[in-house]
C-alpha cells in the first residue's frame, strides 16, 4: 500500500500499525482516516495475520485532530473536499465524520486489535481506540476526551463504545469535563487494561499478541469478537444462545476443533487449518451492519470492513 502518515508491517502473524506524523504528534488528518480504512481492510483480507496491534511513532500516539486549520477547523463539514472512498460518504444525509470513518473499520475487523498506547491520546486519539479490543498504556501516556472544551461532541462513534467501555457514570465525567488525565487514572477506570513502564509497552503488546496467534484458532476467535460485541446491544440472552448455538455447530463441522483437541490430548501446539471466509464466521454475520442511511460513494475496486 502507498501510504504517508501510517507505517504497516506483517510479521509472525501480527500486523502493526504505525500512526506516523511524529514531527506533528501524530496529529489526525482527513488522510490519516482514509490509510486507516486501508490498512483494517488489508489485515482483515490477510490470511497472514491473526492480531492487529496499533501504535504511535515517536513520542505520541495520538495528539487529536490537526488544528492547523486555525478557528476554522470545524466549521467546514459541509463543503470541504473529501477524498473518494468512505469519507466521500453520507450517513443521515449529512457528511460521514472523519473519526467514524476511521474507528468503525476496526470495530469491524474480525481480528484482536490491541492498542499499544505509548503517549498522548488525546481527542480522536483517544475516541479511535475504543473499537479496540484491548488497550494497553505506558506510564507516559496521556488520555483527554477534549471536546466540550473547543465546542464539539465526542466523534468516532464513541457515544456507544465509551459507556460500554467504562460505564456511564465514568463516560461522563471524562467527557463533561474534558480534563487529560494519566494512565493510572484510565487503568482505574477501565479504559485501560494494564499499564507499563513505557520500554515495555510494545513488547507486552506483542507478547499478548504471539499468545493468540501461538494458540487459538483464527477462526474461532473472529466468530467470537463478532459475538461478543454484537451481543453488547442484544435485547436478551436468549439472543446470544441462539448464535452460540448456530456458531457451535458450524464451527464443529470444520476442521479446527478436531485439531485443537488432538493438540490437547497429544500435548503439543496446535496447528489450526481453518482460514477465514468473506462473509458470515460459522453464521456470525459481519458486525455492525452497514445502515441504510449511509450514502455510499465508494468507487469500484475500493473496499472497507465496515461496507
């Protein structure tokens, strides 16, 4: 892929993406978004890779959105230019937020995303983690959920994800205030699951990643983050058994599960067959769904997850 504020690399199962404008903190831009939709759908077609772990170069991961456009920056929605792909997009018949369109690719990949949170996270940088299944801070970063203090609401569909994340009360005090605050405050409040001494970030991010890959079948675990999310807004539990029920049996007429148990029975590690499909995992359908009010002007050839 040609690209110019990400960096992306493939090893030993694991995709890294890199936020890379270091010199700007990582500052959030309308191409920034568009690279982002690029690489979730490249590692959501890659047979190659099993977790995806997200970064910052440099001393950032995420300062927000660029303000180099002055007192204007926000006020331009409506008729600034949008580059072809997702953010040339309506949903509601108004223009598809730049933070959404960059969010909900990840939302939608069927693979572990771990972000590896490595200093500012700060607007944008905060809200795109979310989707996120697992967040992990160094003891240098930094979160803010900054927007009532420049005059706009939370973006990237973080007013569904944050109150899952952390529950209400907390989602609420973050945003009304706005006040950044550090990473044993977002390990207390759940936003993080673990924090670590900054030189050991990537490397606990990369340990927790190469546990999955070495382990689980790539299969199984998709159908599951699909499940679990999407059960986040089921009206019942009955809801869950019945696409546990359906998963259980697809998934045992497949290949994994005989393998994972004569791994187990043969004290070695599993070597799991299963590849993922295009469409539904073992009658999981993709998760979200694409609305119908969403205005799609995606070119021919030019896909995203979240389509």
């Amino acid at each position: 892929m040609d690209l110019t504020e990400l960096r992306y690399e493939v090893a030993g199962g694991v995709a890294t993406v890199w936020l890379h404008r270091p010199e700007r903190l990582n500052a959030f831009t309308l191409t920034m978004a568009d690279e982002l939709t690029r690489v979730a759908a490249a590692a959501d077609a890659d047979d190659d890779v099993r977790v995806v772990v997200v970064t910052g170069s440099g001393r950032a991961f995420c300062a927000g959105a660029d303000l180099g456009g002055g007192p204007g920056t926000f006020s331009d929605r409506r008729t600034r230019e949008r580059p072809p792909g997702p953010l040339s997009e309506d949903v509601g018949g108004f223009p598809r937020d730049a933070g959404g369109v960059a969010s909900l690719p990840f939302a939608a990949l069927r693979k572990p995303v771990i972000a590896a949170i490595n200093g500012p996270a700060v607007g944008i940088g905060a809200t795109m983690t979310l989707p996120m299944d697992i967040r992990i801070a160094a003891e240098s970063a930094r979160f803010g959920f900054v927007f009532g203090r420049v005059g706009i609401v939370p973006e990237a569909a973080s007013s569904w994800f944050l109150p899952r994340v952390v529950g209400i009360s907390q989602a609420m005090e973050w945003v009304a205030t706005g006040r950044v605050f550090g990473a044993a405050e977002a390990l207390r409040g759940r936003l993080v699951s673990r924090v670590v001494p900054d030189l050991e970030l990537l490397p606990a991010a990369y340990a927790l990643a190469h546990e999955i890959v070495a382990n689980t079948s790539g299969v199984a675990v998709a159908a599951a983050r699909q499940l679990l999310w999407s059960m986040l807004g089921a009206a019942s539990p009955w809801d869950a058994h019945r696409a546990e029920s359906r998963a259980l049996v697809e998934l045992g007429e497949g290949p994994d599960p005989a393998e994972g148990v004569a791994a187990f029975l043969e004290k070695r590690a599993p070597r799991f067959p299963g590849r993922l499909p295009d469409g539904a995992v073992a009658g999981v359908p993709r998760w979200p769904a694409r609305p119908d009010d969403v205005a799609a002007q995606t070119p021919p050839g030019r896909t995203s997850p979240d389509s």
